[in-house]
C-alpha cells in the first residue's frame, strides 16, 4: 500500500470573513491578515530577539510559527525583571517546570514567550489558509472575491473613487467603499461595491490594467511588495 500523503482542499461554508486569515499568492507565498489590529499574536521568532510560541497539548509542547486570534486576556502571566529563560536550549525544560507548578500542564494552551515574560492563553483560534476567488492578478497586486466582515469588527470605511499604493494608482468610475486591513506582509485592502464598477490600475511606469467589478460584493486587493521595498 502506497504511504505517499497528497494535499487537498476542504470546502467549508462561512458567512463571515475570520478575524484573522491567510492567502496564498499566486507565487506561493502565504500572506497573514488580521481584519484589525487588535487581539492577535503572530508566532514568528523576531530577529536578534528570544520570542516564539508553543501549543501545549496533551502536556506536550509543540514550537508554531503561526498567527493566531485570541479574544481574551491570558489566563496566566509570569513577568520578571530578571531573565526567565537565559538560554533558548532550556526552553521546553522552563516552560513546563512553570506551567507544572501552576498546575496548567493538563490544559490546551497557546504559550507566548520572550526573555522576561511567559503567558498562556486558553482561548485561541489559528489562522486558516482561504483559496478566494481570483479576479486579477500581476507581479506586484493581486484581487480576489472576498466575504462580508462580520458586523462586530465595527471597520471604518472610506467612500471614495481613487487611492494610491506607493506610485500605484488604482482608479473606480463610481464610489466604492474602501478599508486597510493589517497585514504581516505587504498590503492588503477590503473593498466593497455598491454598484457595478470599472477598475483601473495604472502603474508607475504608465502601464495599466482594468476590471469590471460586480455590485454588492467584497474584493481583497493584495499590494505584495512592503513599502520599504515600493519606495
């Protein structure tokens, strides 16, 4: 029998778009995306500094670089002036003597951690993979069909007929609503249609494209160089 394992995708209905999401680029690449900045850890070690993150379950710790949503306080903080981990190597070994003595090691946990400080959240969603419909897609933007927001994001729109990214112009015939959602990498923008729109993108070397986008829909536009790179 064949042990080969194969990728596939899980179709699942949402109605709303998560508070934290990642995409795919058409490169490859995996975008994180977080509908506001608020309530969310990104698992990713800083350089030049002791942080990362471990998932504690069934009493065993297991290292995530991922981005999660964490709607509550941690339900345990330890904080010292001192180094609480003063080598990375006995990481694991600190971290489970000190979930023991407060008597969390039976628990699911995300674990945050750096050189002064250990917290553990008990509530915590990680950021799923969503495949969006493309609609337009180039080396430097990409558009997908997105999903509504959920109404309790409370996001602050602008109305408007034309915004630039960095020398990038992107132009609308008619009004469209427009929000900068926070993102890991790049830029990343939720529009919403309110009637059908002609989009066109010009970009600085005079170059342009256009879309016709459909009424009463969401649309992702992606911007996939940083700005210290666009500059």
């Amino acid at each position: 029998m064949s042990s080969r394992k194969y990728e596939v995708k899980v179709i699942k209905e949402v109605k709303y778009l998560p508070h934290v999401f990642k995409i795919r680029t058409s490169e490859g690449k995996i975008v994180k995306v977080i509908v506001n900045n608020e309530d969310f850890i990104n698992c990713e070690k800083e350089l030049e500094k002791l942080f990362n993150c471990y998932q504690l379950k069934d009493g065993k710790l297991k290292k995530t670089d991922d981005l999660y949503y964490v709607p509550q306080n941690p339900i345990f903080s330890l904080k010292s002036e001192k180094k609480l981990i003063k080598d990375e190597k006995y990481t694991k070994n600190v971290i489970i003597s000190t979930l023991t003595n407060y008597e969390l090691l039976d628990k699911n946990l995300l674990i945050t951690f750096n050189d002064h400080e250990i917290s553990a959240y008990d509530r915590f969603y990680k950021a799923q993979l969503y495949q969006f419909p493309g609609i337009y897609g180039s080396e430097i933007i990409e558009i997908f069909e997105a999903i509504p927001p959920n109404p309790e994001e409370q996001l602050r729109f602008e109305r408007l007929d034309s915004f630039e990214i960095n020398g990038h112009k992107i132009k609308f015939n008619k009004r469209i609503d427009i929000t900068e959602l926070y993102s890991i990498q790049g830029h990343v923008y939720l529009i919403y249609t309110i009637a059908m729109t002609d989009m066109t993108i010009i970009y600085p070397d005079g170059k342009w494209a256009g879309r016709i986008l459909d009424p009463d829909k969401y649309y992702l536009l992606l911007y996939k160089q940083n700005q210290k790179e666009g500059n």
